[in-house]
C-alpha cells in the first residue's frame, strides 16, 4: 500500500466513539496509515478504497463516504432541519404530558401514549441505530445505552423522565453538532486560500481558467481583490497585497516587478501580470492545505491515551451498572425497581464521547489556530512537543539572519576613496553572481549594462578571492590569503566579519565589510523565549566562528557552535539532546538544505517556509510562513494554550463523569443529571476546545 492516501469527507457517522471503531476495525483489517477523524468529518484512506468503504458501512450502515472537493454542503442544513422536525413536536407533547399529569396521574393510558408518543417521535433514530449496533454486535456504543436507560425508565413507570433523558439527550446532541460544525467551518475559514479561477492571458485575449489548468510559464491576469492562483513572479505592474491568509501579518506588503508572489496572496490595489512559476498542486496554497489537512492523522500521546481509556471505561461502568441493578436486591432482598434505576442512571454516565471527541477538537482548533498565524503544525503531537522545549537551536543564514549581504563599512588606504575602493571591487566582480559580489555591486549601484568594463583577463582562486585585469587594471579582491599569497603589504590581518579586501596594481587601497543584516525581531525571539522558561537559546552556523560570536553578542544568545559541516549540525542537537532533562524537548529551526538533517534529527523541526528550501520544508515538523524566528514563541504560546485547554477537558469530563457515578451508585443523581454528565458535559467540551480559534 505504497500510494498516496485519498481524502474524503466522512457524513453520517453521529459520534467520536463510532468513529474511533471505525478507524481501530481498518488497522484491523490492514489499512495501518488510514485515519477517520469525526473532528474534522474526515476519512484518510491509504489502500483499496472500495474495501475501506465497506468495512465503514459494515460498521455504521448509514455512514456515506464522499468525494472531499467542498467542505460546506447542503447535508449539513437538510441535518438540522430533520433534527428540529423531530425535537419541536416532541417538546410539545412533553409538555403537554407533564401537565395532564397532574390531572390524570402516571397510570392514565392517555397520559402514558403522550408520553410514548413524544418519545418515539424524538427517539425512533436512536432505537433504531441501538438495534442495528447490537445486531452487529456492537453493543457499548451511545445509541445502546440510552435506549437501554430510557426503555428501561419506561418499565419502572418513569415515563417523564424516560422521554425528557431522550429529549435532553437528543436536543444536546444537536447543539454539540451545531457547535462542531461551527468549529469546523472556522478551522476551514483560515483556510481558504484557494482561488476559485485564474484570467489566463492566451492569444491576447485574457480567460477565466481553472487554477489546476494552469502551466508553467503561463502568464495570468490579477486585478485588484482578486486572489493570486499560483506562485510566480510579478513581470509588470505594482501592488499592495494581504498575505495575512498565509502568514498571519497583517500589514499589507508591496510587490513590484521583478518580485514573487505566491497563491492565496489578495492583490489589494494595482493591476498585475504574474508569470507562473509552479503548477497549483506545487504551489504555497497547496502544501499549506495538504499539511495542515494531514495533520489530523498524526495523533498526539493524549490523544492515543483517551482513545485506549474510552475502550475500558464503558465496559467497566456498563458492568458496575450490572451489578448494582442485581447484586444488592437479590442479596439485601430488597425491592429491584430503585436499585434498576441507579443503574440506568449509570448507563447513561458510561458514554465516552465528551472525552473522545472534545480532546482531538482541541488540538485541531490548536493547529487551525497557529495556521492563521502563520505556523504550519504537521500533527498534534507536534503540537504537544512544542509546549515543552528546553533549548531551541537556531541556524543563522537566513533563520536569524536575513540572508541578505550588505556593505556596512568600507576602510581606506594609501590615498584611496570609499568609491573607488567600491568601483574597482564591483568591475573585478561584474560577472559574478556570489553574494559578496552581489553586495558589492548593489553597494556601488552598478549593473552589468550600465558600465562598459573590457576584462582583459579573470582568475577565480579558490578559498582566496579573484584577480582580474579590467580596463588596463590589475585588481585582486579577496580575504586575507590572497594578500599574503601575492605578499601584498598591508596593516590589517584580523577584522571580524566577510571582509573583501581590495588591491590595485600591487598598491593595498582598502577592504570592504560585508555583513548579513541580523533580523529585526531576533533579539525579541531570544527575549521571548527566555520568558517562556526555555532553559538554553543556542546557534548553530558554518559560517566562522569570529562573524558567530559578533551575531550571538548582538541578540543575546546563550551558546553558538560555528565553522560546522551539515554531519556536525546533527552531531550538535545529538549532544543538546543526550544533555537534556526528562520531557524536555530540543526544537531546531532552520532554512537550507544543509539543516534538513539536523531538522529532522531534533524533537521538533521548524522549517523557515518562504524562503527556505523544499527539503527543509518537507523534513520539517513545523513550518513558519513568513520566515519570521519570532512566530518561534508564538507557536509555544499556542502549544501551550492548547495543551491546557485538553487537559481542562480531560479533567472536566472526568471529573464530572466519576463525581456522577458516585452519586448514581448511592442514589442521588438522576437521569436528567446523568444525561446533562453525559451530553451536556461534552457540549461544555466542545465550546472549551473552540476558545483557542479566538
């Protein structure tokens, strides 16, 4: 089953526990990597697709497994009106029987088929699926055991509170769905970045296309508010677009020609013409869909934990219900109708679901919610390593560094100005597209069309610099080697920093300092972090060990290894991690191709995503979006909030449920109780789990 797994979207399945069976009876029958997910109304099929689908319907008949092309469809509005036809006239009738009670008492027929009849009305769904579950041996699941309390609250003649369970239970199932579809659709709403067409400029005529039809080096049309289809590069005009979508700034950015824009960008003012660099499917908006979507099958420890608890706690308190309804009458000869109703009282406390859906809600509203801002989460375990880091490693180029080389000082010799030293450095490095050169000549303004330079002459030594002979010159630029290679004289040996030295006909006229900009959120992450409680901020780089020292002094770094090979990389977060405590977590964070080792090395691996390379990206466990090292402790933050608002709900619901078997045990709690420890618990839940969306 080597394939790539389909999505599809998951209707009929009415609760987390039926869900979990599902997904627990396809690795039964081979389907290892396949995930249903009732969080996210998702099935993730990897193998035979059509055997999957009849193990689902084996399982839940009514279950209907459907391509995953839209998320919002008319089943979900149909469902709510088919609850309200059954919940409206059922109410009424309730209340209806509850005040001809008063005047006919319990034992009147008519009062009894108002009763019955209310309860049929709103729960014939329920007895019916209780029916085909235990016909299918599937006797532990919610359907089950309320009918089995409620039918058994009609036998001891508590007719009122038979269809008021039933009432209640139902009633709370509709709005705990409302509140999940709710959910869903704001995790889905940061999502959507798709662009439904693309204006494809074909032939001098401009045609609305699909995105996926789109090739490239096609050239398309974006006017202003529409979204950009795929990555490319802007080949004529200028605009100001929104790329909060992508990476949670807010503040508009400029893009002019030249410059690359990627899919889900919102053009907000000029008309653009975009050059297609990569097809839909490679494109930003798809990488983001696909990793986020994925993620759900990536189940962290608590998740995996409930799941396994849920399958011993119903049967446990479905048995204790056993016992209780027979043990104490038979041997305290006592009458069996009070003790029957502690343990349908119990029955009704032993569904699992507030448990088994609420906490996986919870890290998918945790992973929508760090995709708004930004940060890519590849699954909840993740997630939860993310909340406990205790040395965040960071590379230098192009994570804490900008990647970007600038001239920050020029120092003169022998009668030489700054322009010339620069001048006589950029005609030597014309041709040369190293960054160095590149600084040089963006420092001097030069372009290669807009200076006549006759090279005579051009040798690259490696490790040293280049000599060259341009317009009659002898210019050598290069480190300190190259100085002492052609026994140059001069006074500066030592300066810190990439250093351009520069030599004109044997005369020593200077050098240039070249500098990566550091960041302008860097010092604030190393800041940020530390108040977090992460024990130790280090910085792994090749770059030599005087530039390291100058960058770590700057923004505060604790620790900095330099001079370092992609292997020594990973034998560093080797080290940091045989050092660590007990669950602590080492978190890298890199850019190039040479840290996807070292990414994929460490706990978590976090990925700079607009910029760095694919390897990175893939290899990676979390990816930044806009390649800012701030969004490093935004995402802890997240994690974190996460983190406690599952263990709130594993407590509340825990709490409760067992607070409620103790009193179903001694006799206090009723069935409206039970019913509120059950449905209304998991609602609680649910609303819980969706406080990280804000």
């Amino acid at each position: 089953m080597g394939e790539k797994p389909k999505r599809f979207r998951l209707e009929g399945v009415d609760c987390a526990s039926c869900a979990v069976k599902i997904e627990e009876e396809l690795k039964k029958q081979g389907f290892e990597s396949s995930v249903i997910s009732f969080a996210t109304k998702e099935a993730v099929i990897q193998g035979d697709v059509e055997k999957a689908k009849e193990i689902i319907r084996k399982i839940e008949p009514k279950a209907d497994i459907i391509e995953k092309d839209d998320y919002e469809s008319a089943e979900d509005r149909q469902e709510i009106r088919r609850h309200l036809l059954l919940i409206i006239p059922s109410l009424i009738l309730f209340f209806t029987g509850i005040i001809l009670r008063y005047y006919y008492g319990i034992d009147n027929t008519f009062v009894f088929s108002i009763f019955a009849l209310s309860y049929v009305i709103v729960g014939w769904r329920v007895l019916k699926n209780a029916l085909a579950n235990t016909l299918r041996g599937s006797v532990f699941d919610e359907n089950f055991l309320i009918a089995v309390a409620t039918l058994g609250a009609f036998a001891i003649k508590e007719y009122p509170e038979a269809v008021g369970v039933m009432l209640f239970y139902v009633v709370g199932d509709f709005f705990q769905d409302l509140a999940v579809n709710r959910s869903r659709r704001s995790i889905r709403s940061l999502l959507a970045l798709k662009a439904e067409y693309a204006n494809l400029i074909k032939e001098d005529e401009v045609l609305k296309v699909r995105p996926e039809d789109l090739k490239v080096g096609d050239l398309v049309i974006v006017r202003p508010g529409e979204k950009i289809p795929v990555d490319g590069t802007v080949v004529e005009g200028s605009s100001t677009v929104d790329t909060s979508a992508l990476t949670g700034e807010s503040v508009p950015r400029g893009v002019k020609e030249g410059e690359t824009v990627l899919s889900g960008m919102v053009n907000l003012s000029g008309l653009l013409k975009v050059r297609v660099e990569k097809e839909l499917k490679e494109s930003t908006v798809s990488r983001i869909l696909e990793l986020v979507e994925s993620a759900a099958s990536r189940k962290a420890k608590t998740e995996k934990f409930i799941t396994r608890f849920a399958k011993v706690y119903t049967p446990v308190v479905v048995a204790l219900a056993m016992i209780i309804a027979v043990v104490p009458p038979v041997l305290l000869n006592q009458p069996f109708s009070p003790w029957i109703y502690r343990a349908l009282v119990l029955l009704v406390i032993s569904c699992p679901c507030a448990l088994v859906l609420s906490i996986p809600l919870g890290y998918f509203g945790g992973i929508g919610r760090a995709a708004r801002d930004g940060i890519l989460v590849k699954g909840s375990g993740f997630l939860d390593s993310l909340a406990n880091p205790s040395v965040v490693a960071f590379d230098k180029t192009g994570t804490l560094t900008k990647g970007v080389f600038r001239v920050t000082r020029i120092e003169t010799r022998n009668g030489y100005r700054e322009n010339d030293i620069l001048r006589f450095a950029a005609m030597a490095e014309i041709h040369s597209d190293h960054p160095v050169a590149k600084a040089i000549k963006e420092a001097f303004g030069l372009h290669e069309d807009s200076l006549k330079v006759d090279v005579e002459s051009f040798e690259e030594i490696s490790g040293h610099g280049v000599r060259t002979v341009v317009n009659g010159l002898e210019i050598v630029v290069g480190n300190d080697r190259i100085l002492h290679r052609f026994r140059v004289e001069h006074d500066t040996c030592d300066v810190s920093g990439t250093v351009a030295h520069v030599v004109v006909n044997g005369v020593y006229a200077g050098y240039i300092i070249i500098s990566d900009e550091i960041k302008e959120d860097a010092h604030q992450t190393v800041r940020e972090l530390k108040e977090l409680g992460v024990r130790k901020v280090v910085m792994v780089t090749g770059d030599s060990r005087v530039v390291a020292e100058e960058i770590a002094g700057q923004i505060g770094i604790d620790e900095f290894y330099a001079e370092l090979l992609p292997e020594d990389k990973v034998r560093v977060v080797e080290e940091l991690e045989r050092s660590k405590r007990e669950n602590e977590k080492i978190v890298f964070v890199g850019d190039g191709i040479n840290d996807a080792p070292a990414l994929a090395q460490a706990d978590v691996g976090v990925a700079m995503g607009a910029l760095g390379s694919d390897a990175a990206i893939e290899t990676a466990d979390v990816v930044i979006m806009d390649d800012r090292p701030s969004k490093v402790p935004q995402g802890i933050r997240t994690a974190r909030k996460t983190r406690n608002i599952v263990w709130q709900n594993i407590i509340l619901a825990l709490g409760i449920k067992f607070a409620f078997i103790s009193l179903g045990v001694l006799g206090e709690a009723t069935m409206w109780e039970a019913v509120f420890a059950d449905v209304g618990v998991a609602l609680i839940a649910v609303f819980n789990a969706m406080r990280i969306l804000r």
